[in-house]
C-alpha cells in the first residue's frame, strides 16, 4: 500500500475513530508530512463534512459509578474551521499549541498532607486530587481547548467533547484527552511525571527547546517521562484499573517493587523515607489505607516488612529487625 493509499485508509480510521495508538500516531505523522500535497488536502475538505464522527467507545468502565453513563452522538463539522483543525494534526497533539492557551487559571485547588479532595469541573470533568498537590482551572471553559495545570496527583475523569480536548500541563508536559478516565502523577520534586490510563486515549507531549516528543497510550498503559533524560517511554500497566481504590486512598500492593510503595508513602503523606539496605530487593504485599495516621500506616507497613521504623528530624528510618 502506498503512503498516500496509507493515509486514506487512516482518515478513514481517524474519522470512525476505531484507530488504534499506532495507527493514529501514524495518521498524525503522514499528516504533517504530506500537508502540502493538494489532492489529499481536496480529500479532507471534500469528505469530513460527509462524514459522521463516531464517539470514543469504553470511555466509562461499568464498575465505575457515575452520574453520566450515556455517550452523546456528536454532530458533524461542517465549517472550514473544522477542517483547519484536523490538518493542524489538533484534537489529540495540541500540545504544539502550548503557546497558545488561556491565562493563568482562576481557581487553585490546594491540598494539604493526608487531604484529598473531589471537585467537578465546569464541563462536568471530575477530578480527585491526591494530598500535597494543586489543581488550576478557569471559572469557565472558553475557546477551543479546555486547559487545566496539575502540581502532584489526580484522577481525571473527563467529559467527553470532540470539540474541545481536554489538557493537563505540568510543568513541560502536556496530556491531552476527549474524554477518559486515568492517573497523573506529576509531583514537582519527583524526576518521573506518570500518566496511566484506564479507559480510552490519550496523548502525552514533552516540550524541549527545540523537539517536542510524542506518544499515545490506550487502556491498561503508562507513558513515563523522565524529567532529567528529557525522555517518554511507553509501558503495559493491566493494574491500571486500581487507580479507581487509589483515588480514594485504598492502596492494594500485589508484590510491588519496595521503591513504589515508599514513593507513594512519600507522595501522601508529604515525608521523606530512608530504608535499610537489607530491603532493597524486597516486595510488598498487602493492602495500606493512606487516609490513616501516618505511625498507624508505617505500623501497618513495618509489621508486613519484618521491619521498624524511626524518626530522626524530618526523615522517616525503616530498618530490619
């Protein structure tokens, strides 16, 4: 198949939005590339609006309660606005628009150690906000995008809206979305922003001086960035469904590298955690609350660990017995 046979194919995908991750990054690849070929630029305007826009499908698990399960049917686009739109390669890869976004938001959302709080957006997107972390939105959505900031951790579940995506920035990284539900992990002081997806799609872009690189995820995946390597790498995550306890606090280890278990310690209880070499090779099994007391969680933890811990100043000391 030709590369101009490829891209119609994939049109066709994008349109009926039955892509797969590497099919729609290829799409948004060949789009860039061939954007000056007229014939299928006449391809585009000709039939995007004669062409029904089929709805993200599996947006909402059906274990996950929620005051909207039904998916509307979205009108086409029928201006010439719209095909503007989808030859800038927008809807899942605006971040290359980050220069473009509205002001600083009108609301900060705060929360202390231990605290966690639910707040809807005001396009219906819920939000969980883990402890030590900020969430910024505007009072309203306007324009073409619906922008938030995100300093440490929150699932988001996103009304869905083909005409306006919904972007995460933290720090130099942009999450894009229509319409899902998945975690941000993006505490400043950590070298690793995570962004793992229980349903649906999204993009991740990280923005350096003169790149911008880009990956896609689908259910059950992670994009890790590393802050320091200026990197993105793409991971199978099929626990991603505990990020529905999670958000609520209710942690559930099965066999977890010791190092994930205290950066989450860390992360909720906004601590700093050293432990005894002699567990560095070790796994956690077991569940820990983190809307408890601190000493009742690292009890919890220790006891699980054949370990005690200690406080020395501000540092937290987990030794072996």
């Amino acid at each position: 198949m030709s590369e101009k046979e490829q891209f119609k194919h994939l049109y066709q995908l994008y349109l009926s939005n039955s892509c797969t991750a590497e099919e729609l990054k290829h799409f948004f690849d060949l789009l860039e590339k061939r954007r000056d070929d007229q014939e299928l630029m006449a391809l585009l305007s000709d039939t995007w609006d004669q062409t029904a826009l089929s709805p993200e499908k599996g947006l909402t698990p059906p274990f996950l309660p929620q005051e909207r399960k039904t998916v509307q049917l979205w009108r086409r686009l029928v201006s010439a606005a719209a095909v503007l739109l989808i030859l800038s390669g927008l809807y899942l890869y605006r971040s290359d628009l980050s220069r473009l976004i509205a002001p600083a938001p009108a609301h900060q959302l705060l929360t202390a150690t231990a605290e966690r709080k639910l707040v809807s957006l005001p396009d219906g997107t819920r939000v969980w906000l883990s402890p030590n972390s900020k969430l910024g939105y505007p009072e309203k959505f306007e324009g073409t995008e619906r922008n938030v900031t995100l300093e440490g951790e929150a699932f988001f579940e996103v009304t869905h809206d083909v005409r306006h995506p919904f972007i995460i920035k933290s720090g130099q990284v942009s999450t894009t979305v229509l319409g899902t539900s998945f975690n941000v992990t993006a505490y400043t002081q950590q070298n690793t922003i995570n962004v793992t997806l229980v349903t649906g799609k999204v993009a991740v872009a990280l923005q350096g001086q003169n790149t911008t690189q880009r990956d896609t995820i689908v259910a059950n995946q992670r994009i890790i960035v590393d802050k320091a390597a200026a990197s993105i790498s793409k991971v199978d995550y099929p626990d991603a469904a505990a990020f529905l306890n999670k958000r609520l606090g209710l942690y559930e280890y099965r066999g977890a590298a010791l190092g994930e278990v205290i950066r989450d310690l860390e992360n909720q209880y906004g601590i700093q955690i050293k432990t005894d070499s002699s567990l560095i090779e070790s796994a956690f099994y077991g569940h820990l609350k983190m809307t408890d007391p601190l000493a009742e969680t690292l009890n919890k933890f220790s006891t699980v660990m054949e370990a005690q811990w200690k406080k020395e100043g501000t540092q937290y000391i987990i030794l072996k017995y």
